[in-house]
C-alpha cells in the first residue's frame, strides 16, 4: 500500500526535504483516524515524497502548511481523497491469487447452483468487493460467474465494489484495462467478455459483466449499509491496519455477511484469531457461522 518513491525533492525555487518526525506523527495520526491505515517512522521519507506532490498540486509551501490545511477539511473534501490515493497503492490486475479464483470457479458456485436446483436457495447471489481499487477484482468476479453460470440470465445478480478513493472508483467504472491487468485473463475470457482497442493494448469489459457490478465510496471503518452479502472478498488491504483497526472492520464484515456467509481474505491478513467464531475452510477463506 506504500511503495518505494524516488521522487525529487525539489520544486521550483521550493526546497524541501523530509517530514520531521513530530510530522511524520501528527500526518501519521491523522490518516490513521480517517482510514486505519497505520504508516510506521519506517516510511518517512516514503511519506515525505508523496506529501511533496500534494504540496505542489496545492501551491502549499511546507508540511506544517498542508498539515494544517487537511485538519481544517471536511472528510468527503477532494483534497482528503487526491491524499489518499498518494498514500495507498492501487497495485492489481485481473484473477491475482489464481488459487482463490480457482475455489470460486469449481467449489462456490457449482455449490450454488446445487442448492438452487434443490429448491434450497433462490437464484440470487450477492457479493462485496471491498477495498476494490480500479474494480479488477470486482470484474474478475462477473468473469467467474458469466463463465460458470449455465443460465446467469435467470439468476439476480449483484456484486458491489466500494473503495475509499474516488479516483480508484472512477476508474473503476470505465472498465478498461491494460495489458499488465489482462495478463492472467484467460483467453476464452478474454474472447467472450473483452472488446480490445484498435491498438490491442487496452480491453473494454462488455456489458455481460458490467451490468453485474456497481461501484460506490466507502471507508471500512464504517459500516456498509447495505444487505448482507453471500461473499465478501477483501484482499491485501488488512496487512496495512494495526488491531484496532482489524477489529473495527471486521466487525463491519460480520453484519455485512448473511448467517452461514463467506469472507475470502488475503492469506496474509492475520485475522484468523480475530474470526475464532467463524469456521476456517482455507487459510484465506472463513464461514459465519450458522444461526
């Protein structure tokens, strides 16, 4: 979520090096209470060239000046979002982490459908992708389900894909993505479901998967307010939050899934001791348990 930046540290006749650590603390504290996101003293001077942009775009003169400025900001001010996605990567492409996909491919959805033919289950299947970036992920998802579904038509789908950042979001709707994104995209994927650019370096997901997903603006330190969710993904995101944070969200998460629901998390979110009451399938997949 913060990658290596060399960034300069010069701008016009504007010479500025790092943060001081009492900045670091004060830019630290104050992210952490509108995101989760903890930053450690480790990331200064990572801290120091992303900051360096904001001052800039802002024709801010120095830390203290920004800093100032943010605490004097309403939470929805572009500005708090323009920070964010300087201070969060938004590093992802399409089927990332093959295994999972595989699990929801050949174990999830054939289940669905059992239970469906069955009588058990209407065909309904809701799904929240959260922290979902530029909607790689919520796309991987409708690829899935258009692919595997024998009569998706008859089926109400709905797949909801949230990220703090607007930007992320806006480019999430447009659909498009470039070759690093589509590497891992099957090819029969990629023939059913992708309309390429002239030039081949851009795919334009078709209406069979976007009409699937929507996309709005949420903080997982707040509740979601919407009904509850047969899955809910959320991948490399909790890695980036101390305790209190993954408390918090997965609080959230608990009531935003339906009695016997699924969580697929990244294998390295360390919260399997946070979910002791849910069932642990894999060690990135949890059942809630049922009432």
């Amino acid at each position: 979520m913060l990658p290596t930046d060399n960034l300069a540290p010069a701008f016009g006749s504007i010479h500025i090096t790092q943060v001081t650590d009492v900045e670091l603390q004060q830019f630290a504290e104050l992210i952490y209470r509108r995101t989760g996101i903890c930053i450690p003293p480790q990331k200064k001077l990572l801290l120091s060239n992303r900051l360096r942009r904001r001052l800039k775009s802002t024709d801010i003169a120095d830390f203290g000046g920004y800093y100032r400025h943010l605490r004097r900001l309403h939470a929805e001010d572009p500005e708090w979002d323009a920070l964010l996605q300087e201070v969060t990567t938004h590093e992802t492409y399409l089927f990332r982490d093959e295994r999972q996909w595989d699990w929801f491919r050949n174990v999830f959805l054939p289940e669905r459908m059992i239970l469906a033919r069955q009588g058990k289950i209407i065909r309904t299947l809701r799904i929240w992708s959260a922290a979902c970036s530029t909607g790689d992920e919520a796309m991987t998802i409708a690829c899935c389900i258009a692919a595997t579904l024998p009569d998706p038509l008859l089926w109400r789908i709905q797949i909801v894909g949230t990220d703090i950042g607007r930007g992320a979001l806006q480019e999430a709707e447009r659909a498009t993505f470039g070759q690093r994104a589509m590497q891992h995209v099957p090819d029969e994927y990629r023939r059913r479901f992708f309309l390429p650019a002239k030039d081949g370096t851009t795919w334009r997901a078709l209406p069979v998967l976007t009409e699937m997903i929507s996309f709005r603006q949420h903080n997982l330190m707040e509740p979601l307010g919407e009904r509850p969710f047969d899955l809910v993904v959320l991948k490399n995101v909790l890695i980036y939050f101390d305790a209190a944070s993954k408390t918090t969200v997965l609080h959230h998460l608990r009531r935003a899934l339906v009695s016997g629901g699924l969580l697929l998390a990244g294998a390295a979110e360390g919260v399997a001791s946070m979910l002791s009451d849910f069932e642990r399938i894999e060690p990135w997949l949890f059942r809630k348990p049922s009432l």
